[in-house]
C-alpha cells in the first residue's frame, strides 16, 4: 500500500509539474492576442462566448469551426514537432524504466518503445508536408493506426504465449499513469476527438480481451484501469485548459473591448 502511495504522489506531482509547463506554453498567445489592434480581425476561437459553448463531456467546443480552428492552429505551431519529440522521447525513456524496473513487462515495454519511435517519425514524416491542414489529418490517422498495431501487436504476442505473468500492482500501476500521460499529450498535441477515442478503445480493448490477467489486479480491474487512465487525462488537460487557454476567448473579448 505505501509503495502505491508513493506512486501515485509521484505521478501527482509529474502530472501538476506538466500543468505548469502548459500554462507556460500558453503565455505566449496570451500576449500576441493582447498586442492585438481593435482592426485586426479576431481568429474563430477568440469570438467564442463563455465557458459554456464548451462541451465539457465532449471536451470540445460546440461549434465545429471553432474546434477546427483550434487543432488547426495547434498543429501549425512551431512547437508542435518538439512536443511530440519530447513526449514520444519521454514514453521511451518512462516504459524502459518500468521494464526495469519490473522485468516480467520488459517484452512488452520494447514493444511499446517500438511504437512511440513510430509516431515520432510519422510526425517528422507530415511536417514537409505543404498543406498542414493535411498534416494534420494524416497525423491523426497515423497515431491511431500506430496504437493499433502496437496493442494489437500485443495482444497477438500475448495469445500465443502469455507475454507478462504476476506483474505486482505497482507495475499496473506504472502503466495506468503512463496511458493517462498519453491521453494528456493527445489533447495537447490537437488530436481529433475520434483518434483520442480510437485510441483508448485500443488500450481498453486490449486489457479486456486478455485469455488472462497481467497483473495481481486481474480483471476487469486492469481494464477499468486503462479507462479511467484515459478519462482522467482528458478531464485534466480540459481543467488546465479551464483555467489557461479555455479562458482565451473571454480575455480576448474583454481586450478587444479596451481597445
């Protein structure tokens, strides 16, 4: 119980430190929106009213234009190749850890490692792209069909011989944490909400089709886990958003306003 404890402190305070590096990423639209002249026309998303053209359940705004602009602009940031680069990176470096760290998941991690090296070069693959808006589309696709063949992968690894047997609760655990930093940068990265949910279905699929349970949480536990994992970071990343840049719209008006 204390060595989960210690966990989840851990991947509180991993979780609150990526937080602060968002707002961070935020302050400069911030500004560049504040230096806006009254001529100067006000992109979709700054039009939006209050907090309630968010669907919050959807984590989405309501109006499809407006979501659009959004992904859109995010994928054309400059930093964009970076933030993946630096979570495709951080994915491998935390899933050899775990296998470390518990070697009885060591197969599977190299496995995962294999598909995060893959987005990453399906990234640097759409960035020449002339069309960005393209891009954007193709990147999407390309990380829900790199989850589904790493999980897929997995689970036919796994069929024909069991791939991870009494992996100790803190292993799980590890895990867990890991699919909710994925569903936090697939939110930060402007993933379309389909391939945020394709690629949940993919990790929740394949802990609930497992012959036999990885870990000493078994199931349905394991998958349950994977789910919450993933509903926990899209509320997260929506909460930060909340108080960062889901406020931008109403600052901007109220900019706007004063000018």
């Amino acid at each position: 119980a204390a060595a989960v404890s210690g966990t989840v402190a851990r991947a509180s305070a991993t979780l609150g430190a990526l937080a602060r590096a968002m707002r961070e990423l935020c302050a400069d639209d911030m500004q560049v929106a504040a230096s806006r002249s009254a001529g100067d026309e006000m992109p979709a998303f700054a039009k939006a009213g209050s907090e309630g053209d968010i669907l919050w359940l959807q984590m989405r705004y309501s109006d499809p234009s407006i979501e659009a602009e959004l992904l859109s602009r995010t994928h054309r940031d400059a930093n964009s190749l970076q933030q993946v680069l630096v979570y495709c990176l951080a994915q491998c470096v935390l899933y050899a850890c775990l296998g470390i760290s518990f070697p009885e998941a060591l197969n599977a991690a190299m496995i995962v490692i294999v598909g995060h090296l893959m987005v990453l070069a399906s990234r640097e693959g759409v960035s020449q792209l002339a069309d960005q808006n393209r891009a954007k589309e193709l990147f999407s696709q390309c990380w829900v069909a790199t989850y589904a063949f790493v999980d897929g992968g997995l689970w036919l690894v796994n069929r024909h011989s069991q791939l991870i047997i009494g992996l100790s609760t803190e292993g799980m655990v590890g895990i867990i944490v890991l699919a909710a930093l994925q569903a936090v940068y697939m939110r930060v990265l402007g993933l379309h909400a389909w391939a945020r949910l394709a690629s949940a279905a993919c990790s929740v699929a394949l802990f609930a089709g497992l012959p036999a349970p990885w870990s000493e949480l078994g199931q349905p536990h394991e998958a349950l886990g994977l789910l919450g994992a993933h509903l926990a970071g899209e509320i997260f990343i929506q909460a930060t958003t909340r108080c960062g840049r889901g406020r931008m719209p109403t600052e901007l008006k109220a900019t706007e306003k004063a000018t």
